[in-house]
C-alpha cells in the first residue's frame, strides 16, 4: 500500500473515502502545527534539516532522504500491512477473528491503553526541545530532529486511532494530547519519567537508549493486540523506533570511546580535565536512566495488565512465538521480592505478574549494548566495565519502593542497605549536582560540518552512506 503524498495528510488508510474522519484530522492539524512550533525544537524550525520520511511501509526502502525543514515534514498515518486472516492471538477470545472495530466492554480499557502510550509521544519531544542549541556536531543535531519528529509521527498515529475509533471522546482524548506538557505543573504528562528535561546530551542518549527501548517493549506488546488497527499501527511504528534506540546507543558509546582515547592519551584522572566525560560518570547516569526505565513498565504485580491481556488487548513480547497455552489461567512466572533485608525468588500467576515478565526481557536487551560499550573499553586496554545496576536499585514504582521495603534500600550490587548507607553512598551511584553541572558545562554548540565536540568521538559512518562531514542541517 503505497503513502498518498497528494493528500493534506500522507496516508495509507484511505483517509479519503472517510470524510468525517478526514475533516476531523484536518482540524486537529493546525493545532498539531501550532504545537510543533510552540513544544518542540527551539530554533531550526526554519532550517533544513536532512531527515527522512517514509514513502511505503514495506521493510525494504521505506525512507526517502532529503533536506526538509521540519514544520514541513509530512506527518501522517501510516499502517503496516494487514495480515490476511489476523486472529486474536491470545486471552479469553484466543482464536477469534482479530478485531477492525472496537469491542464495545473494553472500549474504556483500550482508549487508555492508547492514550497512556500516545501521551509519552510529545513529552519527550518537549523533554528535548532545548537541546539543539547545544548539538555536539550536525549529525547529532540531525538525529536528534530525526528523533523528534518521527515522535511526532507517533502521536499522529495514536491520534489517528481515537479519532477513527472513539468517536467524541477519543476527539476530545487527542486535543488533550496537546494541551497536557512535560513538567506542567497543573497538566502534567501521565507517567512520571515524562515529565523529566533531558537537560544534555549524555542523558539524551541514555533516554534513547533505555527510555525509548521501554518503548519498544510496550509497542511489541501492542502490536499483539487482538484489535488490528492498533497492531498494525504499532508494527510501523517500531520500525522508526529502532533508529532512535540507535542514536542512543552508538551516542553512548562515541562518548566512551572518547573517554577511552583520552585515559590513554593523558591518564584516568585526566579525562574530565581534557574535557571527556569519565567512566565511572558514565555509569551514574546508566544507573540513573535504568532504574527511572525499569518504573516505567509498572507494578510487579497488576490486576490492569492481567487485565489488558486476557482481554485480547495487550499481549506478551513476541507472543505469536511462546510455546503455551497463551491464556496463562494456570501458569506460574518467578518474580524476586525482599523478605525482609533478603532476596527471594517467590512464583506467582504469571498473568498477575505480566509487568515482570516483559521487564524482564527488556532488562535483557539492555544488557546487550553495555556488552558492546564494554567491548570498546576493553579494545583500549583500559580495566573498567559498566554494569547494569541491580533491578530493585533506585525504584520508585512496585514493591522495591522504599515505601514497601520498610525503608530499606538497594545498592546497585544488590546489597540490601539501611537508609543512612544509601545517603552516604548515593553520590557514588547516581549523578549529583556537581556530576550534572560538569556534564552540561561541557555543552556547548558544535556547527561546522565534519566538527565534533571534544567529549564524544565522531560516528563511524554517516546517515545514509553519506560522509561524516557532511551537511546534515543547513545552518545558512
Ligand atoms: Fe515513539
Ligand atoms: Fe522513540
């Protein structure tokens, strides 16, 4: 199904033989648009910025590249393609015909599902708005925009669903997508994290790395959903997802390289004299985006998820490719707890535990890149490994809370410590307001083509087989 460019809105949906529809997302556009200009990247907006847009949705060559400014990138509504005969996959209506129109008894729970997700979309194009004034070089400023505006893309397509398929209030649902902003005091966005700045550049590639892999997880598991439109919205939707984990990841490991370089060249102690970001700070901030990530996927135990998935609405990770039964009435799944000051593994119904399990497997893909990072320390010679820290370090959410430990707290070893070893420690484990400071004193604004600021190593290669001295923003 090919994009229809000619259209106000590009889509794949047929958005023209739906007029009510079409005349609905053409009046929340505008205010799409006056959104972008107000919320998301300070200046640029009239620069033109090498991005790419999607032209089909198939795997092989969707992107079209080129010079666009961003107000006039074309967002639109873009659908994987259907599969014929689509089943719901998995809970109580296991086996039935997958869903084109909402179930009447679960329209609530669904437009939550949709709204909840739907809501980070813009936070964290707010969250990073100012950071194009500080880019390490044009091809960071490029993908950071990149990154902001395919975010956009994926409110439009959550927009897109309340529109089509809530009628009034999902109308209403959408325009609140735009009145709600990251860090308002009196309409903030719904879940926590989202309402954080993303004050430099080191917490930007951490937040692509691990806060948009939380994304990730939470679109795989939509995209099992037994209502298709919703899954073949979330299936597009990770395709752009795995660039921005991409940025996240090589971006960390161009500022370890970096480190790496100059240990060699002057010392350990010299790295943040010659304007590096050292090891060990690096890791406080690893500690500090793991631990805020892991909160996002919920409680331990949450009778909303068992919910979401025996309702045919949210299933597991990659569930089509699970060996059960796929309605876990009777399964068990090991969660660990503290009994006291000590860890225990206890099993529980594993549809209670749902959360666990997919946090679970994206602690497990998380720890794939540290492997990498690691890899490029020790290429250099140097003794240092990152680590992830302990799952129930530095929790706000669930039963490692310190509200539900009994005032205990947890290194990032996994040592169980009173609250007085944590305020002395705590300084050593996450980044403290000098370590930020030191981090956002380093920012400062690199703009020549082919330049790249002192604490990160250039990229390996460019964006689409261009050179790395290319002009990825026209600042003229
Ligand atoms: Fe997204
Ligand atoms: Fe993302």
């Amino acid at each position: 199904m090919a994009i229809d460019y000619q259209e106000r809105i590009p889509n794949n949906v047929d958005l023209s033989e739906d007029r009510r529809l079409q005349r609905a997302l053409e009046a929340w556009q505008p205010n799409y648009l006056q959104w972008w200009q107000e919320m998301g990247p300070t200046e640029f907006q009239a620069h033109n910025v090498y991005l790419r847009t999607a032209v089909s949705v198939d795997s092989k060559g969707w992107a079209n590249f080129g010079h666009v400014k961003m107000p006039d990138y074309r967002w639109g509504i873009f659908l994987a393609e259907p599969e014929q005969d689509r089943k719901v996959n998995f809970g109580e209506h296991k086996g039935e015909a997958a869903w084109q129109d909402v179930p009447g008894e679960y329209r609530g729970m669904l437009r939550r599902l949709i709204v909840t997700q739907g809501d980070t979309e813009p936070a964290s194009v707010e969250q990073q708005r100012q950071l194009g004034l500080t880019a390490p070089s044009l091809y960071d400023l490029r993908n950071l925009f990149q990154v902001n505006v395919e975010e956009g893309r994926h409110l439009w397509a959550m927009v897109y669903l309340l529109h089509g398929y809530f009628g009034r209030d999902g109308r209403e649902e959408a325009d609140a997508m735009l009145q709600r902003h990251s860090g308002d005091v009196d309409k903030p966005r719904i879940l926590g994290a989202f309402n954080e700045k993303t004050p430099d550049w080191l917490s930007f590639y951490m937040f692509t790395y691990f806060t948009d892999r939380d994304g990730k997880y939470q679109l795989a598991s939509l995209a099992e959903s037994g209502f298709d439109p919703l899954s073949r919205t979330c299936r597009f939707m990770l395709t752009e997802e795995a660039h921005h984990m991409f940025v996240g990841e090589t971006g960390v490991g161009r500022v370890i390289q970096r480190a790496c370089e100059l240990t060699n060249e002057h010392g350990e102690d010299a790295v943040r004299k010659m304007g590096g970001i050292d090891l060990p700070t690096v890791q406080k901030y690893l500690n500090f985006h793991f631990s805020v990530s892991l909160d996002l996927f919920g409680s331990e135990r949450s009778t909303n998820a068992a919910n979401f998935f025996s309702m045919g609405l949210k299933g597991r990770f990659e569930e089509t490719k699970i060996d059960d039964d796929h309605k876990l009435g009777n399964d068990i799944y090991p969660i660990l707890e503290l009994d006291g000051e000590k860890f225990v593994t206890r099993e529980d119904n594993a549809l209670t535990v749902i959360n666990e399990r997919l946090r679970d497997e994206y602690a497990i893909d998380c720890g794939r890149g540290v492997r990498r990072w690691n890899q490029i320390i020790k290429r250099h010679g140097i003794n240092f490994e990152l680590k992830l820290p302990h799952r129930a370090f530095n929790r706000q959410i669930g039963s490692f809370n310190q509200a539900n430990t009994g005032g205990l707290q947890v290194s990032p070893d996994g040592e169980v410590i009173a609250e007085a070893a944590w305020t002395e420690n705590h300084g050593n484990w996450l980044p403290t307001e000098a370590d930020r400071a030191f981090v956002i004193g380093l920012m400062q604004p690199i703009t020549e083509p082919g330049k790249y600021a002192a604490w990160i190593a250039p990229p390996a290669r460019g964006i689409n087989n261009q050179p790395i001295d290319f002009e990825y923003v026209r600042l003229n």
